[in-house]
C-alpha cells in the first residue's frame, strides 16, 4: 500500500512541477515577444456582465 501512496504522490508532484515549467515558459516567451504586457492589462480588467 505504501509503494501506491508514494507512487501517486510523484506523479502529482510532476504534473505540478510541468505546469509550473510551462507556464513560466510560456510567459517567458510573450515577454520576448513584447506582447506579455498587452494580455495581461488587457484581460486583467474585463468585468463579467452575468454577474
């Protein structure tokens, strides 16, 4: 049962650390591009009209 619990636990472990990964490359590669800036203004200021 122990060998389980470990083995589920890296594997979340993992998949947290290749989102982490991605998302920092990610955001690495808009800022590269310039256009990081621009989404981010953009999107972080739009209001939901259902609300």
């Amino acid at each position: 049962m122990a060998p389980l619990i470990i083995f589920i636990t890296t594997i979340i472990l993992s998949l947290i650390f290749m989102m982490v990964s991605v998302r920092k490359f990610y955001k690495k590669e808009l800022k590269r591009k310039g256009i990081y800036d621009n989404f981010y203004f953009k999107y972080q200021s739009v209001e939901c009209p259902h609300i």
